[in-house]
C-alpha cells in the first residue's frame, strides 16, 4: 500500500468516527453532563488533602504579557473559552429573535422584563437581610442578582425530555439578558478602570466581522482572527470579554439567502462550533469555576452563621424564584406581553428556580466586592455554592414533575384506541396545568 493509499483509508475510516463524535457532542444532554461531571470532580478535589494541587493548577499563568494576557488558567477557562459558548448563545438568541418564538415583540418582552425582576428581587432580599449587618456588607447587594447561563442550561438539559422547546427558549433569553445586565453593573459598580479607547477600539473588529458576514464570507482564516482582535480589545478594556462573543453572534444573519442556500450561516456556525463549546469549553469552564473550599465543618458552621452568607442563599433561592415568576406574571396581566401558548405558570417558576444558579458571575462580583478581606470572600463562596445547589434541586424537582406532565399529554396525543386515525386527545382537549 503506498503512502497516499494509507492516508485516504485512515481518512475515510476517521472522518466518519469524528463526525459521529462531534453529533454526539452536539446533544444538551451530553454537554450537561460533561458539564455537571467536570463541577463535582474540582468540587471533590477542592476539598481533599490535594486541594493545593487543584489551586496551584487552576492559578498557573500562560500567555504574552507584552498583550496583557498572562492569565491563569481558571482566567482564561472563564473569560476566554466561554467566550465561543456565549457565540453560540449569541447565534441561537439570534435565530430565536429572527425567526423563531420570540420574533413576537409581545412574547420576547416577558423573558426581557423577567430578567430585570430577577436582578432586583434579589438584590432587595440581600440588602433586607444585610441592612444592619457588619460594615461593608452591603458591598456585596449585586452578588446574587447574577445567572450563570452555562450551569443553568446543562441542568435544564439533563432535565429535559418532553418539556417544550419555548421553556428552553425563555431561559435562554432571560439568562443572556440577566449576564448583560451582569456585566453592566460590575461595569459601573465594581470596576475602577474602564479603557474606553480600547473599547471603541473592539467596534472595528466586530464591524469587520459583521460586514463580512454579511456577505456571506464564513472562511476562518478571515473570521477568526477579527474575533479574536474583538476578544481581546473588550478583555483590555475591563469589560466581562464573555460580551465580545454574544456582540460577533448577533452579527451573523440567520435567514438563507436564494434558493442555492439551504440552512442560513448562522445554524451553520452554529452545527460547526457547537461541539467545540460543548464537549471542551464547557467542561474546562466548569472546572475550573467549580473548585469551591468549603473549609471543612466549622468553616461551613462560621460562614452559615454570616449575614452576607445568608443574604446570599436568599436573593439566590427566594429572590430569583420571586422576582422572576411575579414580573413575568405582573407583565402579562398588566401589559399585552403574553406568555407561549406551550408554557404555564409553574413552567415559569421552574425556569425561575433555574435562575437561581449563579455560580461563575456571583462568584466573580464577590471577588471584586469583598477584595482583600478573605474570610467574607470565602463566606460569599459558600453563599453561592449553597444557593446555587439548593436552586438547582427545587428546579430539578418541579421540572421533572412538569417532564411527566408533558411526556404523558404527548403519549395521549399519539394514541388512536379506535383506530379511526384521529388521536384520542383532539376529542378531548387538554392543556398543561
């Protein structure tokens, strides 16, 4: 066999397996659970005799510092690596926008609204709670306002059977709007430098890159280095550079073009990038986040025992169960928003419930509000871990419940008993309670 034989076999032969590897990536199941799998794993190892392996490893630096990029890795996992996340959020939102659910302004307002109301409940409940508290307590009201879209997703994802795809759909948009409006207040309240050269600088590159999207370049040796040029220019200039991904997303058009063009760029980039986020950069995030050191018993007695700690779980568990569930109500009752025909209330309050989980975002606006004091920084770890794996739960529980629901009103619509070819269910309507 010559040399240029063997490499089209093993081509043949690999292309398939790694074609059947990335469809298998491509699935929310999967990706949560890589997801979940890789949190518990540095959740475990945080808080084993190894856990200075896990920081010394999570705290190494790599990268150019003459470009201001020796970051550790935990830096990079977090603004680097969920940046490609966040541009297959950017594109999904998109399309969903387009020509999808919410291209109806009065069904797109109550996730948007919602967003808005899952912010302040939260932040008055911790505020309430910390209002008399220690001095510089208050510092932290932002910490559980924030949704951490990726953990939230892959529960949601291991949940999901039957569910309709508009419960997906809102807490989508709610979680993008909610990690804006994130970004937004660490920006105006949490960050004492803002380089806006440098972030008028990231408008050439994403104008760039919309431009050529526009015209329907999608080559990578273009594309790629004008992301990259964006990612860096909004990481230099203070911002979240998470944001940079959502921003390229948006850019990219969702509708084909002629009858030649069967799928729009958008649900291309998408089918391309999506197992790259899911099965890698996900997963390292994750990780990396995850690592939180509960300091054995009496560490966690001190730091339930801590308002700051408390207001946390609170503004977590309650305030986005709240503020979530009675704006999205209030919106529609009060204004011509309505929810999707395919969702009820308690839907709603699942999804609410899943807002709860604000691990990656809270974490960082702790670090930045309680900078220095490390005991109150480890109380507000243990505030996050607590109200995020307690909101998880509740949501898994009422969610799974709603799964059945759904799984049984769709097995009922499949069954014929008479046989007349008409399913049993449309004599007898049924609407999810």
């Amino acid at each position: 066999m010559t040399p240029a034989t063997r490499r089209r076999v093993l081509t043949r032969g690999s292309w398939p397996e790694s074609r059947r590897i990335a469809e298998v990536l491509r699935r929310e199941t999967v990706g949560g659970v890589l997801l979940i799998v890789a949190a518990v794993v540095a959740l475990i190892w945080a808080n084993t005799p190894w856990a200075d392996a896990y920081t010394a490893l999570r705290d190494f630096h790599i990268g150019p510092s003459a470009l201001h990029l020796n970051l550790s890795l935990s830096e990079w996992a977090a603004d680097g690596l969920l940046a490609i996340f966040f541009f297959v959020v950017g594109l999904e939102l998109k399309r969903e926008f387009v020509a999808g659910d919410l291209r109806e302004p009065r069904r797109a307002a109550l996730p948007v609204v919602a967003a808005v109301g899952g912010m302040a409940v939260p932040a008055l409940i911790y505020v309430l709670i910390n209002r008399t508290g220690p001095p510089g307590a208050l510092d932290g009201w932002a910490i559980p306002t924030a949704t951490d879209i990726a953990f939230a997703l892959a529960v949601l994802a291991v949940i999901n059977t039957h569910l309709p795809t508009a419960l997906r759909t809102f807490l989508l948009t709610l979680a993008v709007v909610d990690d804006l409006l994130a970004v937004t207040v660490i920006a105006i309240f949490y960050t004492s430098e803002l380089d806006l050269p440098y972030l008028a600088a990231a408008i050439v590159p994403i104008a760039l890159f919309a431009l050529a999207v526009q015209r329907r370049i999608s080559s990578p040796w273009l594309l790629v280095p004008l992301a990259l040029a964006a990612w860096w220019l909004v990481h230099l200039s203070g911002v979240h550079a998470t944001v940079a991904g959502v921003l390229l997303g948006f850019t990219v058009p969702v509708l084909a073009r002629g009858a030649t063009d069967e799928h729009g760029l958008a649900e291309r980039f998408e089918h391309r990038i999506r197992p790259l986020s899911t099965g890698f950069a996900v997963p390292v995030f994750a990780f990396f986040a995850a690592g939180v050191t509960v300091g054995g018993l009496s560490g966690l007695t001190d730091s339930l025992g801590d308002r700051v700690t408390l207001g946390i779980i609170a503004g977590l568990v309650a305030g986005k169960l709240i503020g979530i569930t009675a704006t999205t109500y209030l919106t529609a009752k009060l204004t011509r928003a309505e929810l999707d025909s395919k969702l009820s209330w308690i839907d709603v309050a699942g999804v609410a419930l899943l807002g709860g989980i604000g691990f990656t975002v809270s974490l960082l606006v702790g670090e930045l509000a309680f900078a220095g004091d490390h005991t109150r920084a480890d109380h507000v770890r243990i505030g996050v871990l607590f109200g995020t794996v307690t909101a998880a739960i509740l949501a898994t529980i009422v969610l799974r419940v709603r799964n059945r629901v759904y799984r049984a009103l769709a097995e009922a619509e499949a069954r014929d008993d008479d046989g007349d070819g008409i399913p049993d269910v449309y004599r007898t309507p049924q609407t999810p309670s």
